[in-house]
C-alpha cells in the first residue's frame, strides 16, 4: 500500500525538487490527482469571473448565469440568448526552492437560453466541472545497484450538460420582483490515473517493474435549487437577494482496474504477471462520489442602474465531489483526501454602462472582484492535515453589441491555490464571452 508519504514525494517531484518534472499536453496539475480532480468553476466563466465570482445575484436579460437557475426568468421575452466563452490560462507551480510555467487555452461553455412563454423561461448547456492533468517523475535510491524510477500520470476531466428553467413568480422588471429556478445536470466523463515503478540498475533478478492502472467513468444526476429577489429602496436604490442550494448526493461511479508486473526492456509495459484481478476475478468495481449539502447566499445593492456592488457566501460540509474507492485491493493504496468544512466568500462592484449614452465609452460596463475559498481541499499527509485554501480577484467589462442587445464580455483573472510550503498553484487567466442576444420571436407588422 502507497504510503501518505509518497503522495506529498509525487506533488513536489513535479518541479524536479527529487527528478525531473515532465509536462503532457495541456496543464500539469499536481492537485488534481485526488479525488475527481481540480474544480473548474466559476472561475472560468467570464460573466462571472470578471466580478471576482460573484454570482448568486446576478441576472440579465441577454446572458445566462448558471449558478443560480433562478436567473434564467429574466431572459427577453422575445430574445433567443447564446452564450460562447474560451479562455487562456497561464499556470506556475511554485514551492519555496524553485517553480515551473505552463501556458494552454480551451472553450469555457455553451450555453443558452429561450422564453417558452412570458412567465416560463428555459436554459441549458455545457459547462467543465473538473480537470485532471498531471504527470511527474520521482527517481529514488535503492542500495546502490538501482535506483527506482516512480512514473505519476493522469489525463481526464468531467463536464457538466444541465436543462435549467425558471418562473417569474411576482411582480415586473422595474419593481418588486422574485424569481424561481432549479437545473437538472447530468456529469459525464472518464480518468486515467496510473503510476509505473521501473529499476535503473544493473540488477534485474531480484527486483520487478510493476505498474498500477485505473479508470473512472462518470454518468451521474444532479440538482440544484435557486431564488433570486429584488426590492426597490425609494427610488434611487434596488436591493437584491439571491439563495441557492445544493442537495445532498451519492453516487455511484463505474471503474476497473489493472495492477501487473512486466520485464525492464519492454517499453510497452505488456503484463507479465497479473496481480489485480486475481484469476476469475473481475477487473471491474463501484466507487463512490459524493456532494454534501451546499447553501448560496448572495445580497447586492443597485442605484439607478449606475453601479452595483454584491457579495456572495457558500457553506459545505466539504468542498465538491468527495470520492472512496470502492475496490477491496486499494489500487493506488490511502487517499490522501479528507472530508471537512468548506465556506467561499465573493465581492464585485460593477460601474453599469448606459445604454442611452452618446458615447461608445459611456455604454460600457466595468467591474472587478475578488473572493476566497477556506478548505478547498483537504490532505492528510505524514501524519497531519493539510487545509488548502484559495483566493483570487478579477476584472473586466463588458462590451455592448449590436444596438446593446448582445454583449462582447473580456476579463481578466487571477488565483492562487495553496502555499510555496508544501504547494502553491498560480492561475492566471484571460477571457473572452460573447453573449449573442437574437430577437427570435417577434412577429412583423409590415412585410
């Protein structure tokens, strides 16, 4: 069984700290190796992430906001919205002794959105959940013959496809107003995790390569829950109120599983000796994932469609998807990951354009943000627990289109995952959205 130990090695060998640090395609992410791997939102989503991830209030006619379904009734009522964003994201991995770059790019989401009628509006999309990306090297002295050359590698990731619809429960646009929403999502997706343990030295007889392989396939139900409320204050200001919630969930995950032994000079690794399954035994088992219950709170406060400052605040019992491996042989021995409190803080402040302006500049909004997650995720490793935190901040505008009706969205983004003292993840990312707001259902006066 693979130590704790042996899991902390794996993460700094990443930077060459005990070998050589090699990069697949794409990101090298060394957190992603536990669990389901590292969370992709909301960071990646630009009308989100430019006001530092605020979100649970945040609603509008010519885009979708996801995050809480409760949104999706204020779509035109003669509007087909589509929303299309990619990003660049520019990574460092850094412990107190040295640290490594990588740079990639990707499509953010799809998403859109409809009015079936004027109270009953409906959404859906595709959206990242979680990203695995990581391969490294650990080389270790044996007795001075061999050296044992440790290969960790995994590829993979999980995307979320939701139907959302909402409800215009009361009252009109320019007034008091509540709103209603759940989304059904669906999670797909499939892990390759592996790690090689080859010798280098001159003795052959006695030692034997060996390599642990496994596979994740995701095909899982989701739910989640939104309100979104807004209360005129006189009339210059409009409060807002925002609630989502996350049911608990278990859900059962389809894996399989090889472990085997194979001779030094074969490059391919062609099993030898199978160890995992035993013979008449299936290669194929049922782990477990599993999300506690989660609660979104969010308030903000608009004067006269000028500015808009918000805050959100979300509550776990821990953070995401938490998997259990449910193999009686442990395939890649402990995991590392624990369960325990999860809380995130975000504010924005939005200076809103108007769309009236003479000017260009004037019909352009501007915002920035920051948030911070405690307990993103939790490791216990030699002995102790580790609690990974992360902050970030953001920045952008968005741009109208098209006489205001469609949005061009560019943000700006940083985060900050962990600490130099076991490891710090740095994020930077640029975005681009376009919100294409299309009058669909309007029917002609004149031909």
């Amino acid at each position: 069984m693979m130590k704790h130990k042996k899991i902390i090695v794996a993460l700094l060998s990443l930077m060459g700290l005990t070998g050589t640090a090699e990069a697949q395609n794409g990101f090298n992410l060394p957190y992603s190796q536990f669990g389901i791997g590292i969370g992709q939102l909301p960071y990646n989503l630009p009308m989100v992430a430019r006001m530092g991830g605020v979100a649970y209030t945040r609603s509008g006619s010519n885009y979708i906001n996801p995050f809480n379904p409760a949104s999706y009734a204020s779509i035109g009522m003669e509007s087909f919205v589509f929303d299309m964003g990619a990003n660049v994201q520019i990574t460092t991995l850094a412990n107190n002794n040295s640290s490594i770059h990588d740079a990639d790019g990707n499509i953010g989401y799809l998403l859109f959105g409809m009015p079936l009628t004027r109270w009953w509006k409906l959404a859906a999309g595709l959206i990242p959940y979680s990203s695995v990306d990581y391969s490294s090297i650990q080389l270790q002295e044996g007795d001075g013959y061999n050296t044992m050359k440790n290969v960790y590698d995994g590829t993979g990731g999980v995307n979320e496809v939701f139907l959302g619809t909402a409800f215009n429960v009361l009252g009109g646009p320019e007034g008091r107003r509540l709103q209603a929403g759940f989304n059904v999502g669906y999670l797909v997706g499939r892990i390759q995790r592996a790690i090689s343990y080859s010798f280098q030295g001159i003795d052959s007889t006695h030692y034997i390569n060996s390599r642990r392989y496994k596979e994740t396939k995701l095909s899982n139900l989701l739910f989640d829950l939104g309100i979104q409320y807004w209360e005129p204050l006189g009339e210059r200001y409009t409060l807002g109120a925002g609630l989502t919630y996350k049911p608990r969930r278990a859900m059962d995950l389809k894996e399989q599983a090889l472990i085997y032994t194979y001779h030094a000079a074969d490059n391919n690794q062609s099993p030898v000796d199978t160890i995992f399954p035993l013979p008449g035994n299936s290669p194929f088992f049922t782990s477990t994932l599993s999300q506690d219950h989660t609660f979104g709170i969010g308030l903000s406060l608009e004067r006269n469609h000028k500015w808009l400052v918000a805050a959100d605040a979300t509550f776990a019992g821990w953070a995401g998807m938490f998997y259990e491996e449910g193999s009686n042989a442990s395939i890649f021995g402990e995991d590392a990951l624990r369960k325990g409190p999860y809380s995130r803080y975000a504010l924005g402040f939005e200076k809103i354009g108007n769309m009236d302006a003479s000017s260009y500049w004037g019909r352009i909004s501007w915002s920035v943000g920051t948030h911070m997650e405690r307990g993103s995720m939790r490791l216990f490793l030699d002995g102790s627990e580790r609690v990974i935190n992360e902050w970030g901040c953001g920045m952008g505008a968005s741009l109208p289109m098209r006489k205001g009706l469609s949005l061009l969205t560019l943000n700006l983004g940083y985060s900050s995952l962990g600490n130099k003292d076991l490891l710090q993840y740095n994020c930077f990312t640029v975005g681009i959205a376009v919100s294409s707001c299309e009058r669909w259902f309007v029917k002609r006066k004149y031909n």
